[in-house]
C-alpha cells in the first residue's frame, strides 16, 4: 500500500512504535488487543509533545491523542487518534477518566515548535504562557531561559527569585537561610516547630494517661484491684502528672488517693511536688493532708519553704495556717519574717442578705460555711453591701502560725503580738540583746 501498510496483532505484541494506517483501513480494536496496546508504543507515546486529549484507563494506563468523539453517549465506546495516526476504539468499561484538552494548550502546542531556542525567544514564549493561563508550560520556558541566560531579571522575579546580598535566592532559599522552614503549610522557626511538636506529643502523652489512670481507678472497685494498685503506684512518666493530680484532689477515696501520692512521691519532680503541694493546700481530708505532709518533707525538696511561706500571704485563711504547719515541720528559719507577718491576717466576709453568699464569702476565707454571724473573739468592722448584706472586714489569729514561729524559733514565744516578735526577729539579726516589749 501507498503511504502505509495494515498492522498486524503480531507487531503491537512486539512494541512496534511507528504504527500507520492509510485512510479507509479498518480500526484496530482495543477490545481485541487491549494489553498489548498500553505496553507498548501508545504508553511511551503519551509523553510526546503535541497530546491534546487524555483517557485514563481502567487498568492504569494512559493514552494521549485527539478524542474523535467527544460529544459520544453513555452507552458508545471512545474513539481516539493517536498522533502517529492509531484510530482506536475502546469499550466505555476500559476507560476510567476522559479529560478534555482546553483550546489554549492546543494552540500551545502547535506553537512552542515555532519559537527558537534562546533566551529572547523563550520569554516570549513564557510570557504566552502566562497571558493564557498556562502555569506549567511557563515554568519549562522560564526555566529554558535561566539556562541560557542566567542573570535574566525577567525570568528570575517570575521564577520567585529575589537579589538579595548579591546572589539570587529564591522565597524558599532567603526564608531557609534566616532559619525557617515550611511547617505545614506555614514558614515557621525551627524553634518554633520543636515547641509545636512538644506540645503536641505532651498532650498526647497526657491523654493517653489520663485514659489508662482512669481504667485503673475504676479496676479498684473489682477484684482486679491488687493489680490495679501496683500500676498506679508504678507510675514514673511526668506525662500523668496532670491526670494523678486531678484525681488527688477529686477522689472520694482515702485509699485511692494515698495511691496517687506514692506515685507521685517517687517521682520525685518539681511538677509532682508541685501537684502534692497543691493538695496540701486545697484537700479537706486532714489525714490525707498529714501523710502528704509527711511525705513531702521526708523529699526535703530544696524549693518546699519558700512555696508555703509565699502561701501565707493567700487570702484563704485555712491555707494560710496549712502553710505554717507545712514550714514547723520542716524547720524553715527562712520563713520566720513571713511568719510574722501572718500571725494576724485580715478578711472580707459577707454575713447576712443572701445566705447561699454569706456561706461562700465566710469559705473562701476560713475554709468552711458560716452560720451567719462572725465567729466570736474577731476583730473587725463592717458596712452594708447590697440586698441587705454586710461586708466585713475581720482580723483573725492564725494559731498554727503561731505553733510554726514557737517551733522554730525553740520556744520563743510572744503570742500573736507582732510588734515584739518583729522587735525580737530585728534584734536577732542585728545579735544585740533582747529585751520584753510586750504590754501586759
């Protein structure tokens, strides 16, 4: 035949490349020679300039080419022509995805070939590209021209590069440079990643304690419970503080609780002391509060003193004389001035109007309801707030405060007068004589 000769299933089989039909032969039938077709010239084809169309296939291949039918029905096979001049035909079931070339990039093709191959007539060609839309076209003829003229201002701003200090960096290199890096979709300080990434794994961490602690506490209601305990006191990884502490201070159980304060103990860690110091302060159970206690000097963890004497400035007069019994316990001389000063401590407390308030305002200061009057031997005067209401402000003697400063100072002893032990506190200081100043 002139201009071409019929291709045979033999040589599609065989990956022959440069197949030809002349016009009037029949269409070679992927129905037929489907596999043969997609390894051999029509897939290596598909990487060649000039593909318009694109048909996906069902079974992951590819063929590019002219899409003859493209106003076909459901139900009517796909016609394609290759640009080597393959008609073929393949069944609506062979064929995943169809993607309509737009008239841009076939205008593109037909053009790119025109322009010749210099740094000139690529930016032209770049710059078509743009004015159509063509963003991956652009970027092969920017990048053509870089390469024959590196120093194309042009082309290099296109590209996302900057001058900067004699040398053309792009966003990414200038941004990598002064110490960022890309962070899920964002430029952020590799210090900030590393925070980022820490307080991701630290609430993890904590979560996933919070779930086992919480099993096990609920494991010590059934026979599992001896196994239950020794996981809660095992417990080393600074992750569950948070949920140990949590449950100290909201466990109805005695038992329970002396559970989490082994644990917690033995870690041994400014932030496990620092959950038993909190309990110390805010547990109303007194024997749980005394075997924290215990525990916590038997630690004789260097920054004990100064939290509680810092504590005896709280405005809640009940933590104000845990705090002192904290500091005789531990002998702190360090606090005897802070201890002074809190012999007496004043409080607002509302009395009468709404009861539900008075017996708040009365705990938030002494630690449990009022009955709606004062407790006898206060100090203090009073004026009227709203819906007939008394705001009073009321002077009280810290007892324990005072067991803490007899303690300490070896029996030294001058009742809640604050006046005698500052004057014998500053003579202390200063090793001069001590004389009584007390009024009887």
């Amino acid at each position: 035949m002139q201009g071409g000769r019929r291709v045979t299933y033999t040589e599609i089989q065989a990956g022959w490349t440069d197949l030809i039909l002349v016009p009037g032969e029949r269409m070679v039938d992927l129905r037929v020679v489907m596999v043969a077709v997609i390894t051999a010239s029509l897939v290596l084809g598909s990487s060649r300039a000039g593909r318009a169309d694109e048909l996906l296939l069902a079974n992951g291949g590819r063929i590019s080419g002219t899409w003859l039918n493209r106003e076909r029905r459901a139900a009517d096979p796909f016609v394609l022509l290759t640009q080597e001049g393959v008609r073929l035909t393949l069944d609506r079931d062979q064929v995943r995805e169809a993607h309509r070339s737009r008239v841009e990039v076939v205008q593109y093709q037909k053009l790119a070939p025109t322009y010749p191959d210099t740094a000139a007539a690529q930016w032209q060609l770049a710059e078509w590209c743009r004015k159509h839309n063509l963003l991956k076209e652009r970027q092969v003829h920017l990048a053509a021209v870089l390469k024959r003229d590196p120093n194309h201002h042009e082309a290099r701003y296109a590209s996302g590069y900057r001058f900067i200090r004699g040398q053309w960096l792009t966003v990414e290199e200038f941004r990598r440079s002064k110490g960022y890096e890309r962070y899920e979709g964002e430029w952020r300080l590799a210090q900030e990643i590393q925070l980022e990434e820490a307080r991701r794994k630290k609430n993890r961490e904590e979560r996933e304690w919070s779930i086992k602690l919480h099993r096990w506490r609920e494991n010590l209601e059934t026979k599992d419970a001896a196994a239950a305990a020794k996981q809660i006191v095992a417990v080393r990884d600074q992750f569950a503080v948070p949920t140990l502490k949590e449950m100290l201070l909201n466990d109805a159980s005695r038992a329970a609780k002396l559970l989490y304060v082994e644990a917690l103990v033995e870690m041994n860690t400014t932030r496990s002391i620092g959950a038993l110091v909190v309990s110390t302060l805010s547990d109303p159970d007194e024997e749980v509060f005394y075997e924290v206690v215990r525990r916590l000097v038997e630690t004789e963890h260097p920054e004990l003193a100064e939290v509680y004497a810092t504590t005896l400035t709280d405005p809640n007069n009940v933590r104000v004389n845990r705090a002192a019994i904290v500091l005789a316990k531990l002998e702190a001389t360090m606090a005897i001035d802070p201890l002074i000063e809190a012999l007496s401590t004043t409080h607002a407390v509302t009395v009468g109007g709404n009861p539900n308030l008075s017996a708040d305002a009365y705990s938030a200061s002494f630690g449990k309801p009022g009955n709606g009057a004062l407790p006898g031997g206060f100090e203090g005067n009073s004026f009227t707030a709203g819906n007939g209401a008394k705001t009073t402000r009321v002077t009280v003697n810290n007892q324990q405060v005072l067991n803490a400063l007899v303690g300490i100072t070896g029996g030294v002893n001058f009742g809640f007068d604050q006046k005698a032990w500052r004057h014998w506190q500053s003579a202390q200081k200063r090793k001069l004589p001590v004389f009584n100043v007390r009024r009887d």
